[in-house]
C-alpha cells in the first residue's frame, strides 16, 4: 500500500510535467524500485510535437505506420542499452520485461507516451547498499526526471537519495536488514498478541461475580 501511494505522489508530479514539457523536448520519467534481488525500472518516454517524427521513423522500422510488437520492443531494448545500471560498482543487466506503445497519430501530436519496464537481478545482503542508474538515452533532445518507490520488501529501507543537476543520474543509498532479524520481529509480535489476549481472557475472568 505504502509503495502505492508513493506511485501515486510521483506519478501525479510527473503528469504536471508531461503537460507543461516543451515541444522540443523528450520527457524521460523513470520510476526505480529495488528489493533484495531485483531491481526495477519504469520509464515513461513523451517526445513533443516536433521530436516525435525522429521517435516515429526509429520506432515504425519497417515505415508502414503501424507500431508492431516486434518493433516495440527493438525500441525498447535500444533504449535500455542507454541506461546503465550499477549495484555496489556492479553493472546489472537489465531486461525488457514489458513495452507499451501509443498510437502514431497521438505520438505526432505530442500527445503519445511510451511505457517500459525492465529488471535486473541483484543479491543484496544484509547491510547498506548503493544503486546507480544513469540515463544516456537521446541526450541533446531529453529532459529528464528520477524518483525511487518505497519498497515492497518490509525488510529493505532507503537511506538516500541523490540527483544531479540534469536528473539524468540517480544515486540510492538502501539497507537491507537480516532474515533473522525479521523473522524476530515477527516472532515477538505473535508472541506479544497472544500474552495481550491471555490477559484480555484473564481479565475477563475476573470481573464475573
């Protein structure tokens, strides 16, 4: 629920972005999200009026105006070997999991967002870890925009979280706490709500005549 209501605060500051971007310029909002094995990315891709015919030509391959799974997802792969993605000085290798195209006629009128997500495997362990993602995607066209969700995983925490100038690189600080430590926590809140209800039934007990 938590990382829901965080979508939705990111999502809605993106939109008033999206309405007020130049025509000249491609809006590239990406949505990180990372949990102990995995790390997520979400980017909605918008060109304005006069950026949209080069995004077009790239995406329709075969120029019969028509935007085709296949090219999709050339398009959406081509884009994520832009984006470089580190953890811990590592590189992850992200993969396209999932592309949404517009049509071409909303796209030439500005109106069109591609949407793509992509994960990579990670082994976070326990204690405090960074994540890097850099967007080199159509740079001299690009604005850019970078926000983290609140975790999925109740077991990770983020510390920080940093932007350049240009939001095109985006740094995370994240720890992650032990298994054990969870499963304690766990432990200790079942054992407290069974001693609260022995003593509810205690009580009850004696209160009677």
């Amino acid at each position: 629920m938590k990382a829901l209501g965080a979508a939705v605060v990111v999502l809605l500051a993106m939109c008033g972005k999206v309405s007020g971007h130049q025509l000249d310029e491609y809006l590239q909002a990406t949505r990180v999200s990372i949990a102990r094995d995995r790390v997520t990315l979400e980017i909605d891709l918008t060109p304005g009026v006069t950026i949209a015919p080069a995004i077009v030509e790239t995406l329709d391959a075969n120029a019969d105006n028509i935007f085709v799974p296949s090219e999709a997802g050339a398009y959406g792969r081509a884009m994520l070997s832009d984006v470089v993605v580190t953890f811990d000085g590592r590189p992850v290798v992200m993969a396209l999991t999932q592309i949404e195209v517009p049509t071409i006629d909303a796209m030439r009128h500005g109106m069109g967002t591609i949407h793509l997500r992509a994960a990579g495997s990670v082994e976070a362990g326990a204690g405090r870890h960074r994540l890097d993602v850099v967007n080199g995607h159509r740079r001299d066209t690009s604005v850019y925009l970078v926000n983290a969700l609140v975790p999925d995983d109740g077991g990770v925490d983020i510390v920080s979280q940093s932007r350049d100038a240009h939001q095109r690189e985006f740094h995370l600080e994240a720890v992650v706490r032990p298994r054990w430590a969870m499963l304690l926590w766990f432990a200790m809140g079942g054992g407290g709500a069974v001693v609260l209800m022995g003593l509810q039934g205690k009580a009850k007990k004696s209160t009677k005549p």
